[in-house]
C-alpha cells in the first residue's frame, strides 16, 4: 500500500483533530468553534464545538462572492416531462433566499422542523437549502412512500411546513402527491401549520383553505432572506431510514462536522473540484441525494445535476450516457442495480458508442454490494475506474472507498476497498474479540465516528446508544458483516439484522412483516430478501392463515400485495407472498428466516440443531418453488 493513503488515513487515527481542524479550514465559519472534538459529549461526541456556520452560505453565497455567481450550480433534466434548466450560482442562491423568505415570512426559524416530500424537481434541492439557510431542519421524506410511512414522520418530527409538489412522475403513471399528503395529515396526531405546493402541469392539486399555498403565488413577491448563523452542532436534518421495526430511525445531522467532511470527501475520494460536473443519481429522498446531489457537490463549488429519470426505458438505456455526455459530467455516482438494468437491456453496451464519454473521469457505485460481474461490465463498456464505496444513512459518507483523490489504489472486486480518514474499522467477534485478518464478524467503528456521522436519533438518545453503542461498548454497531483481508481492504458481506437492499432502497423486512401480520386473516408470517439479478433482493412474504379461514388463497395474497404497497408504499416493491402451512422454528419459537432464504436462493444450508420440526423445512421448499423460487442448482 503506497504511502499517500496511509499516511493520511493513519494521521486521522492518531490525531483526529489535527486532521480534521485542517480539513475545516476550507469551510467559512462564522464562530471559528473552541474545540475540535468533544470525545466526551453523550450520547456520543460532538465536533467543531462552539463554532458556528451557515451550510446555505457555504453552499452558495460563498461561491458567489469568490466569483462564481455565473457557473452553473444545478442543473435539472428530466427526460418523463422533456425538461431541461440550469441554475447558476447566483441564480440559485437568489432562489433559495427568496423561498427562505416565504418560509420566515410563514414563520419558519431556527430549530423548526420542514418536511420536504417532493419529486426530483429543483424546488426540492432549493427547499432543502431554504430551510437550512434558515437553521430550520429539513426531513426530506422520499415520493415512494405511502401517506402512512408520511405520517410516522410527521408525528416524529412535528414539522411547522411541509413542502411538496402536485405529482411526481414515474415512466408509466403521474404519481399524484397532495392526496397522499391530506391523508398522511390525517392520519398524523400533528398538524403542520400549513403546505406549500408547488403546482405541476401533469396534475393539479386541490388546495385546502387557509393550510395549503402555491409555491409560485408565495415566490411571486418574496423577500430573499439572510444567512441565520447555527452552532456546528445543530441539526441540519433529520433522515428516517429503516431500522428493524416498522418505526423509522430519525437520523440526524449536525452543521459543521457534515459541511468539513463532505467537502473534504469531493476531492479526496471523488476527485472532483469547484467547477467540475458531479452527478449523484440517486434521489433527494435517500442519504445519497443529501450527501452529493445537493450538499457534497455544493460545498465544494461543483456544479450537480439532478435526474428525473431512469437509467431505463426514459427513452432508452442509452439515458446515463447522453447525460454525460451533454453535460460533461466528470464523475457519475449511482447505485449497483441501475448498471444491471442498463447491462440486461443493453448487454453489448450498443448506446455507449452514440455518446462522447471522453469527459467522464470515474464511476462510483454504492448503496448495495456491487457484485463482480457489474463492476467488470462497467469497467470493460466505460472503460473508465470503477469504484465501489461502502456507507450508510448513520454515516453521510463513505465508511470505505478507493479515495482516487488520494491515491488509486488496487481494486479488489467484492470489496469496497480500504476504510476512509476517520473510519477505525473493526470486525468483532460475538463476544468482541478482534477476528483475525480473513475471518467474518461483525464490522464496528471504534467510537468517535468522524464528522458527519450522526450524534443521534432524532428525540432519541436512548433508541440511538440501544441500537448501535450498546452491543460493543466503545463502538459503534454498523449492522454490516464481513472482514478484513491482509491488504487492510474490507469486505462487506451481509447485514445482521433484517435490513435488505432492494434496487438499492433499504427496506426492514420487520416493517412488511408488521403490515402482513394487521391483516385479519394472517395468524404469523415472516418475510425474507431473495436474491434478485436486477434489484439486488426482492422482499418475498410467507404467511400462515388464522384457523377457520377458507377464503381464496389466491385473493388473500392479492390483499396483502395491496396492503403493502398502501402502507408502505410502491418502493417496497413487495409483489410477492404465499400462504403456508406453518413456518420453520427453533425450539424456543424463533422462525428461521436466515434458512428459508437460503432455501429460496437455492444456496446449500445447515438445518439448524435448534429446529423444532425439520419436515416443516420441505414444505416450505415446496412452498416457494411454487412461487418460482428454492430451485436447485
Ligand atoms: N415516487 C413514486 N413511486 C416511486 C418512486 C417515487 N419517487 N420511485 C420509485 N417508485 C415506484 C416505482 O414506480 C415502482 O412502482 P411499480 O411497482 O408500480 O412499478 C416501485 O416504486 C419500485 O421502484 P424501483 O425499485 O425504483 O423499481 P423500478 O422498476 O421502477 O426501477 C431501477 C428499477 C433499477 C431502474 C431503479 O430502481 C433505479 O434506477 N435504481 C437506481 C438506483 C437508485 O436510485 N438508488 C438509490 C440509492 S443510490
Ligand atoms: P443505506 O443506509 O440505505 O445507504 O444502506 C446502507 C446499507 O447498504 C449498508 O449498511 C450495507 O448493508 C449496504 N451497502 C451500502 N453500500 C454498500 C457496499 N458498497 N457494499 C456492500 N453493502 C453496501
């Protein structure tokens, strides 16, 4: 291993303020902070304390002021409404101030919360910044989300504003956000003190008298308004993400800690610099959109780009390279499964030879393990490096990466490389012995995490030190498994929990498990994550029926099919249950999930030596091969 890497990566192990102090040199602080780390602070430790900023301003007006008010900021395609708009800097800075001045004018300040449930539209990237040039905390919540999941996270956040748009739009449907919105308000025990809506052609939205207003209406005569200066360690946002209930973890990030990391992240790992085309596509609603469609990218002067499209079928698999190409976009950063949709249309790569690729730099994929067979399609067609980087919501940033801004090192495909400046990674063993190089165990990060990472759940110290510091006392739980091999790269092989990666969407298989089991004719159930050549996993149901129920089984799936996709919404992509005489068990009552998706991945297994009723095991067998799955190699 060259010394560049590990020079740094061991600096910030040994002097993690020294490192980080001169990383935050690069961001405008308003109250340079007393201390660079309280290792102490509870629930976990705090950065840049005492220091004060504006995330908006380093965002924006900075740029503006050292001359790049003409460079473009965002840059929005959209090939479902045949779109496109560029915002400069100046332009954008002028937006967001003047929907800042709608939300002050509205009563919006420092500490509110802002529900965000938009499509990708810039309005969701300006209300984002709005908020946080306000120091009121946004909680974006993603479109795919039913009214129900809307409504867990308004009664956790208790927003003043919720803002949104008539409709999303998804290749084949308008996907009509304000009934979604009246009935999630309904449902919540807190009401916002009213919406702000911006209107779209592809549907019109019925506006409640005296809580909803037009976004256009509001914008028309708005007063662009100031830069609030924040502590460092005041909450930017708040971003639910799957926890293993149905009840959504609120993780929050701070101010300072995240604008010195992420920008420090945009010319480290991605090498890319102010003026350089940088395109996350992902979506604002995940922690992907957060980091590098709207703040990373920002920060650091680049110019972003936000997609309201597919990697498929808008109009074809060639729309990833015309993007490129058009825009001169330097690193393209998306998830695994958008390759193997674009590879299973195009498998000879025919689009990319209609497209001038000559300005790309580098791929970047995360989100779900990226599988050998796609990184190596991506290499050989872009002929460009292919990187796979590991990180989740909790940590804002990669945890693991091949930091091409410092030194391009060997890649080893399956393993995201080597842990980043900040990330002391361990793998543990159920009683927290260190594994030796080579060997599974749980992966954890010897506390303090690094800027960035969340300091704690929103309103939820104790559920946060309950979920990811208890377990090892002194680390931090990542949820991953996997190991370090002699190189120092990391492998991440599976999670401990009942998280699975759908398309690249975290999904708790516990949240679908609870929708199953309200339905009244469901006595228990379980479900599972299958393997799925194009989105990773898919969640597939097994459901025991309560005594006496003789309606058609085939009915009874179709309902819980629908349940999901009412309660949860269509981004579970839950399609698929079948009903079951019982479910496998150990002897203490435990069902055996982890066998039955072996099972269902035709993968060999163990039947467990706690295993009340090992017959149970070839029904369940047969149970899934008749839905198409458990087929032996
Ligand atoms: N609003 C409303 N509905 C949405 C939505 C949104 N913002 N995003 C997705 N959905 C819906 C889809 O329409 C689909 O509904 P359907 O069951 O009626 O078909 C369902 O949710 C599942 O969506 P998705 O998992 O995205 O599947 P898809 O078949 O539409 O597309 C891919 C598959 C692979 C092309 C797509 O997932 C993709 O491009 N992934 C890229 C990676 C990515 O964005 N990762 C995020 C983290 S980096
Ligand atoms: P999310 O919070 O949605 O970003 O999901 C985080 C989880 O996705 C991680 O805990 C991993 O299980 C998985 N994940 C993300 N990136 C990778 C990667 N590069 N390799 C393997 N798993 C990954």
């Amino acid at each position: 291993m060259s010394e560049n890497y590990k020079t740094l990566y061991e600096r910030s192990i040994t002097d993690p303020e020294g490192f980080w102090a001169e990383a935050a040199e690069a961001i405008d602080w308003d109250r340079k902070w007393d201390r660079v780390l309280d290792a102490d602070a509870k629930p976990a430790a705090r950065w840049f304390v005492g220091g004060e900023l504006n995330t908006c301003y380093n965002c924006l007006d900075r740029h503006v002021e050292a001359g790049r008010g003409d460079q473009a900021a965002l840059i929005y395609d959209s090939p479902v409404t045949d779109q496109q708009k560029t915002y400069s800097y100046r332009e954008l800075q002028d937006t967001v101030a003047r929907f800042a001045g709608v939300l002050s004018g509205r009563g919006v300040k420092k500490g509110d919360r802002v529900i965000v449930y938009m499509p990708m539209i810039p309005e969701a990237t300006i209300a984002m910044l709005a908020c946080a040039r306000l120091g009121a905390i946004h909680s974006v919540v993603f479109g795919g989300f039913a009214a129900n999941e809307l409504a867990t996270r308004i009664d956790d956040a208790k927003p003043k504003f919720i803002v949104t748009a008539s409709c999303g739009i998804e290749p084949h449907r308008v996907v009509e956000y304000k009934p979604l919105l009246d009935k999630a308000i309904e449902l919540a025990a807190h009401k916002p003190d009213g919406c702000i809506i911006k209107a779209r052609p592809q549907a019109s939205a019925s506006m409640i008298e005296g809580r909803d207003l037009d976004w256009d209406d509001e914008m028309a005569g708005a007063e662009p308004a100031d830069c609030v200066p924040v502590a460092a360690t005041d909450p930017l946002y708040i971003l639910y993400t799957s926890g293993t209930t149905g009840i959504p973890k609120g993780v929050v990030r701070d101010n300072g800690g995240h604008a010195v990391a992420l920008n420090w992240s945009m010319k480290n790992i991605y090498n890319v610099d102010a003026g350089d085309v940088f395109w996350a596509a992902s979506d604002v609603g995940w922690v992907v959109g957060h980091s590098y469609i709207v703040y990373g990218t920002l920060l650091r002067g680049c110019t972003t780009l936000m997609y309201e499209g597919k990697p498929v079928g808008t109009p074809d698999p060639g729309a990833f390279w015309r993007v490129i190409s058009d825009y001169k976009v330097r690193v393209l950063f998306t998830a695994p499964t958008a390759f193997r949709a674009i590879k299973k249309e195009d498998p000879e790569g025919t689009y990319l030879a209609k497209y001038d690729l000559s300005c790309m730099d580098s791929l970047f994929l995360a989100g779900e393990r990226c599988d050998p067979d796609t990184l190596f399609w991506a290499r050989d067609k872009l002929n460009k490096p292919v990187v796979d980087h590991w990180w989740q919501t909790e940590t804002g940033w990669a945890i693991a990466a091949n930091p091409l801004g410092i030194q391009a090192m060997e890649v080893k495909p399956g393993s995201p490389t080597v842990a980043m400046p900040g990330y002391d990674v361990r793998i543990l063993s159920d009683d927290g012995r260190e594994m030796p190089d080579g060997d599974m165990g749980d992966m954890v990060i010897k506390l303090p995490l690094p800027p960035a990472c969340l300091p704690t759940l929103w309103n939820n110290d104790r559920g946060f030190t309950d979920s990811y510091l208890s377990r090892y006392p002194g680390y931090y739980l990542s949820g991953d498994a996997g190991f370090r091999d002699a190189d120092d790269y990391l492998w991440i092989m599976s999670r401990t929990d009942d998280i699975i990666n759908v398309a690249g969407h975290r999904l708790s298989t516990g949240g679908i498990e609870e929708v199953l089991a309200s339905h009244p004719d469901i006595a228990e159930c379980a479900v599972i994550g299958v393997a799925d050549q194009l989105k990773g996993e898919l969640p597939v149901g097994l459901a025991v029926l309560k005594a006496g129920v003789d309606r058609d089984q085939g009915e009874i799936t179709a309902g819980l099919v629908k349940l999901v996709r009412e309660r949860i919404g269509p981004v579970a992509a839950f399609k698929t249950v079948v009903i079951v005489a019982r479910l496998p068990k150990t002897r203490s009552g435990k069902v055996l999930r982890g066998t039955m998706k072996k099972l269902a991945d035709g993968q060999e297994y163990r039947v467990p030596a706690t295993i009340d009723d090992p017959a149970i095991l070839d029904e369940i067998e047969r149970s899934l091969q008749s839905i198409g799955y458990a087929k032996k190699a």
